[in-house]
C-alpha cells in the first residue's frame, strides 16, 4: 500500500496535471485549435519558442515541468529558465492576499479584466491550499474565474501550494519569470490566504494589497505586528449595501492603525480605500494607484532594490533547501536518530555530531 508520502507526490503530479489541461481547454475554447505539439514530448528549444511566441498551451507545460519535482524534469526546466531569463522582469507584480471568503477570486476577475481592457496582458497564478494528509488540491480557482479565462490576454494557472510556506507555491518565482517572458505585462499572485502568518509573497512580488471584509474585525489586527505593515494597499471589499457603513468605519480604524506601523515600501504611503468587486466600484482607482507607485518608486530605483534583494532571499531560500535535502541523504543521520530516541544522545548533541569533520 502507498505511503502518505507517496500518495501526496502522486496528488501534486496530478493537480499540476489538472492545471496544465484546464489551459489547455481554454486554449482551445480561446483559439478553436490546440498549438503545435501538445500531444508529444517537447525538447528545450520546443519550450524556448513556444513561451517566447507567447503559445499557452507551451506555456501551461513549462510551468507544469516547473513544478514536477523529478530530477531529469527539474534539469530540464532549470535550462529553459536560463534561456528565458533575459526577457523577463519587464512586468508588474502585484500579490494579492486576504482571508478565506473576503473575495479574492472574485475581485481578481474584475480586476483582471478591466486590466484587459485596457490593453494589459495578465497573467494570475492562484495558489491552492493543499491537504495536510494527502497533499491534494482542488484547484478550483480558474473554474471561478469564468469569464477572465475566457478573455485572450489573460492566463490563469491555478498551483497547488504543496507544503509550501507562506500561502505560496513551491515554485511561483519560476512560474512569474516564465510568465513575464512570454508576454505579460503584469503579473498578479493570489496567495492561499493563511493570516498574519503570510509573509513570503511579500518577498516575491512589487506591490501588496490586502483584501479585508467589513464588520469581522480584521481592522484590529492592523494593530499588530503582521500582515498589515508588508502590504501596499489595503482595500475594504463587499462595500455595497447594508455593508456600506460598516466599510467606512473598518477603513477609519484601520487607517488608524496603520499609524502603528511602519511603511511597507520606502517613500510610499499605505492607503486604505473601499472597493466592491461586484459593482466594480473602487476597482479604477486600486489601479491608478498601483501606475503611481511604479510611476513614482522606479525613477528612485526603489523597485529595483526591492528585487535585488528578492533575488539574493530567494539564493538563502534555495541553499537552505538544498542543505536540507543533502542532510536528510546523510547516511550517518539514521544512526543518530536512533540515538536520540534511545536516549543515549541528546538532540544538541546529535546536531553537533553531524556537522563533525569526518
């Protein structure tokens, strides 16, 4: 009988699975015919092309081979992103997070189709959470997003998040390179939506906005040290109806709290506005405002900082991971943790052990 490891990697594989043939089916509602060499294993240049050429239905696989965890897959992808890297960072990244049932999904696709009508190539990577137990994920997201995955401008690759910390995936950094090369000029990531605890998207993205409710008394956990003081923006959605003036005073104490923390981004103020993703209302101007922090913070080089230093977190967070991959391999570990177990070695001493010379 499989493990419950075995079972989650086999669910992972599936849900990437799931992800790479809803783009498919939107490729084809979208086009009337699938692209070229869907059916067949594709080589690196096949990759390199179809990405470049701006062909979904390639890109949908690269980011599936991405996302596979197999050694021959992970080299492979490895040299496409290399190839791909000089036509990226050309895009707007924007995270969007919130807690479960504030929105997200339905202001992303209002959101995301004003952005096409506009003229915008979007791009959204939503983030499932996965099964503590199995791994799974449903992947639902692109299935609530009728109408922006029909629009041709836009893509949307729904992940599942893995065991991934952070409300994020495994491999969204690479997902948001690929997607920049093939065309798409801005770049929006929906996280999991965990709470305070959701800080790596931050780490991954140019502006964060905040998604709260109205009247459930999340405008006092501004006051806390979390969340709030990474975000750029802070929009107080389903402000319509009956939830009209419970919005207005949620906006008042939160930007009263906000008083309490520190700016997110240098020279930026955090402003918190309402918005209504099912009338549309507040939609222009969380815009407007994303245009004035690009239009403002690039000539200060303050968007570049932040990705240089994105770029070496992301080195610690690779190194790390692949310390810990070599350490768990370590043939001497099984030794020790037994000894930890029998008692015969505490579990500091058991760490020093390891790292001794041999």
């Amino acid at each position: 009988m499989e493990s419950a490891r075995e079972t989650g990697q086999f669910e992972l594989w599936l849900a990437a699975w799931v992800g790479a043939l809803l783009d498919e089916m939107s490729v084809s509602n979208n086009s009337g015919t699938p692209g070229a060499k869907r059916s067949t294993a594709l080589t690196v240049d096949d990759y390199v092309a179809g990405v470049l050429a701006g062909d979904r239905g390639i890109l949908s696989r690269a980011i599936t081979l991405i996302e596979s965890q197999a050694p021959r897959h992970e080299e492979q992808a490895q040299e496409m992103l290399q190839r791909l890297l000089p036509r990226t960072g050309g895009a707007k990244r924007i995270g969007i997070t919130g807690v479960p049932g504030v929105g997200k999904s339905t202001f992303i696709e209002t959101f995301g189709c004003r952005l096409v009508e506009r003229g915008h190539r979007t791009a959204v990577l939503t983030i499932d959470p996965s099964s503590i137990r199995s791994g799974g994920s449903i992947l639902g997201d692109k299935t609530r997003m009728e109408k922006l995955s029909r629009e041709p401008h836009a893509f949307i690759r729904p992940s599942p998040a893995g065991g991934a910390p952070g409300g994020v995936a495994r491999r969204t950094r690479e997902t948001m390179l690929v997607c920049e090369a093939a065309g798409f000029d801005t770049i929006i990531v929906e996280s999991v939506g965990v709470g305070q605890g959701e800080v790596a998207l931050r780490s991954m993205v140019d502006f964060y906005l905040l998604l709260q409710l109205p009247g459930a008394g999340d405008e006092l956990q501004g006051i806390k040290k979390g969340i709030v003081e990474l975000v750029d923006m802070v929009l107080i959605n389903k402000a319509e109806g009956e939830n009209r003036l419970r919005a207005e005073l949620a906006r008042a104490e939160q930007e009263a709290a906000l008083h309490y923390t520190n700016a997110a981004t240098p020279e930026w103020r955090t402003e918190v506005a309402l918005c209504s993703a099912l009338t549309g209302e507040g939609i222009d101007h969380a815009w407007e405002r994303i245009e004035h922090f690009y239009a403002s913070l690039q000539l200060k080089g303050v968007i570049a900082e932040r990705r240089r230093q994105q770029t070496l977190d992301w080195l610690d967070e690779v190194l790390r991971d692949e310390l810990r991959k070599r350490m768990l391999s370590d043939p001497r570990l099984p030794a020790l943790q037994q000894a930890v177990l029998s008692g015969q070695m505490t579990v500091a001493a058991a760490a020093r052990k390891f790292f001794e010379p041999l």
